[in-house]
C-alpha cells in the first residue's frame, strides 16, 4: 500500500473548495436555478457524547472557518467541475465568483457543547455541511496519537481489501457488486481519506467504482458519485410552493426538470420509506434509475423497493438500490447476496472506509433547521435520526403523512 504519514497540524484541514460532496453541488445548482431566494439555517449536532468536550475546539473550529472563507475556486477546479455533463455554464460562473461569508456562520460554546449555526442565503450557507463536519472530526482526532491510529487503520483497510476480494472467488450473480466511498464527513482525515481512496482504486478497481470527493474524484481520475441528500426535501417543506402534503413530489419534478435523465437516484426516507413510495408513482418510478437507502433496516427497504416495482409492472434489473447507511463491507456483501440476483445494487460506505482507526467515532451532523423562517424535519425510519426543533411543525408533518416517529 502507498505511505501515509500524520499530517502537519499548523495546515489548513480545508485547502479546496472540490474537498466535499457532490451532492452539494448538485443540490446546490438545483436549487440557485430554482429558488435562490430562499433564507435557510443550518446547525451543528453532535448526536452521542464525545470522549472529551467538542466545546475545546472553538478556538481551532474559528480559525479554521476564517481560512474556508478564504477559498475561491480555482479554474482547474472549475474546468473539472465544468466538463460533468449535468453542470451548467451559469452555475460554473456562479462558482467563479462564489466566496464564503464569515459573517453566515458562528461557532461557540455553551458549557462542554460546541454550537455551530449557519444562518443567511440558503445558495451561500447550504456548503458550510460538510467543510464544518471534516474539521470538527479531524480537529478532534487530533488528540489522539496519530500513529498508533493510522497503524490500526492501515491494518483495517488491508482486511477490507482482501474481504472485497472474495468476491472474485465467489460464482458470480447477475448483479456486480460496486462500492463508492461516502467518507468526506466522517474522515479521522484528508490526508488518510486520499490514502483510502487510492488503495481501493488501485487494488479493486473491479468493485470500487467511485467517491462522493469530488477533489478526489478529480486528483485519482475516478467517477465522482452523489445526487441528492435530505435537506433538499426538507426545503421544499417550507417554500410555499405547494401544500405540504405534497412536497416531496414537488422536490422530484424539479430534480427530473433540472437534470432530464441524470443523477437518477432518489433519497427516500425524509419522512420514511412508506410514506415515499405513496409519493413515487409510475411516473417517477419510471424517470428515475433508483433509490437510495439511509435509514431503516436494509433488507425489509429493499424487498419494500422491488415489490413497489413489481406493483407497477417495472422490471427491476433496470433499476439500482443504492445501500448508505452505516455500513461496512461485510455488510455490504450481506446486503448484496440478498438483492443482487433481482435488482443492481450499489454501496456507500463512510465512517468505517475513512474512520476506521480503532478509535471511537464521532457522531455529528449539521442539518437544515429551517427554510424562509419556517421549520422544516427528517423523520427518517431509524430511532435516533430525527432531526426537528419544533414539536408543532413535527406532529403536523407526521399527522398529514400518518406516520409514525421510528
């Protein structure tokens, strides 16, 4: 395997504005193009206690903002992100232009809890997500000895490599198995996400099909992946646009208005996977090439999934279920010996590709609270995941949908 080494404290975590999810972008197109006036706010959350207050990093968390408000992108960048068919001249000279407002985000500290608020233009906050999430994770993981933790992972990525290679002794199904890292968020690092990625490009580059990095993506010469995350929904919950009851049909005609056939994998669990499929007719079902799963038990999504394709008479080998929620790769390869023989499957994996480092991983998010003043929500189907500041806006929403909270 290549070498890596801890890298230099006294860098910036943040040195390029492609250093994030492609689905922002294209989220973040989607919705210049479509509601640029929106105002949104954003915060910070750390689900589960830390090993040690998050509340210490205020003063590094400040100083590295002031640095990420410093970053333009580069023409190179811009020439990368130009050349994907899916991204429109006007949002590239958008990006010309674009610089972070300090004045849009604060971090401070209550007690050992760190607070993170983004809060102005949704089209200049909504990219803060995952900037903020890698530096609080890598800031914190920073205490810890660097090279007992990238021994330990160095160790874990030579068995996942070897576990991904089973599946060249194994007869083959129908379907081929293909992993994408989803790790931006959940990085121990930039530096030992570079080092994940590569080894797996380079070492089973029949199954490792690509990364949600888009400066990854560009750097390795690989596929960039991503389409659309939960706070695109939830936007739509809150611009007025159409009764609630039917924002999420709103949401998937601009996406199929904005992108005519591209980036065709739809999020279904903003407020749960039953409530989705009510919402994704033939029309939609047709039009899209698949689904994604993020929360919920996998297998009963899945078989959810295909027996609402066999309700509408779609042949299901023309579909794919993409599979993102806290995985690792034996259960990707559970997961994928179940489905693979009726459907094409494909697997995001995040914190356990780029932080598995025998340490304990943080449990952060930084999720939309609100659009134009009002409350937005993910119900989701896992307990633990839902995410709404206001009680009357959550009973509404789950009353209209009749749902119930996981």
């Amino acid at each position: 395997m290549n070498t890596v080494s801890a890298q230099q404290f006294d860098e910036p975590i943040i040195t390029s504005l492609l250093d994030t999810d492609l689905y922002k972008f294209t989220m973040w197109q989607a919705m210049l193009h479509r509601h640029p006036q929106t105002q949104a706010e954003y915060r910070f959350v750390c689900r589960k206690k830390p090993e040690f207050p998050l509340s210490s990093l205020l003063d590094a968390v400040n100083r590295e903002l002031d640095h990420l408000c410093q970053l333009r992108f580069t023409e190179k960048e811009l020439r990368y992100l130009g050349a994907l068919r899916f991204i429109k001249s006007d949002f590239i000279d958008f990006l010309r232009i674009f610089q972070f407002q300090r004045a849009f985000i604060q971090a401070y500290a209550e007690g050992d809890e760190l607070h993170i608020e983004a809060k102005g233009p949704q089209v200049h906050v909504m990219g803060f997500e995952i900037f903020v999430l890698a530096i609080v994770n890598e800031l914190y993981f920073r205490q810890y000895d660097a090279q007992a933790a990238l021994a330990e992972g160095k160790k874990r990525l030579a068995i996942k490599v070897e576990e991904l290679k089973t599946l060249g002794r194994e007869a083959a199904l129908r379907h081929p198995f293909e992993l994408f890292d989803f790790g931006v968020r959940r990085r121990y690092s930039r530096q030992w996400q570079h080092h994940v990625v590569k080894t797996f490009a380079q070492e089973t580059p029949q199954w490792f099909k690509g990364t949600s990095n888009v400066l990854l993506a560009m750097d390795l010469d690989i596929v960039p992946i991503g389409t659309m995350a939960h706070e695109y929904f939830q936007t739509y919950q809150a611009l007025g646009v159409v009764q609630l009851r039917n924002f999420q049909k709103a949401a998937l005609e601009s996406w199929v208005q904005e992108y005519r056939g591209d980036l065709g994998i739809a999020l279904t669990d903003t407020i749960g996977m039953d409530a989705f499929i009510a919402d994704f007719d033939l029309y939609f079902a047709k039009l899209f090439d698949g689904l994604r799963h993020d929360s919920g038990d996998p297998i009963a999504w899945g078989e959810k999934a295909l027996a609402h394709y066999a309700k509408l008479r779609i042949d299901a080998h023309t579909k794919r279920l993409v599979f993102s929620d806290g995985l690792n790769v034996p259960e990707a390869l559970r997961i994928y010996h179940h489905f693979a023989d009726r459907t094409q499957c494909g697997f995001g994996i995040g914190t356990q590709l780029t932080n598995d480092m025998g340490l304990q991983p943080l449990s952060i998010v930084m999720k939309l609270t609100s659009a134009n003043g009002q409350p937005v929500a993910k119900i989701s189907d896992s307990p633990g995941k839902l995410l709404c500041d206001d009680q009357t806006f959550l009973n509404y929403l789950t009353q209209v949908f009749q749902v119930k909270r996981p």
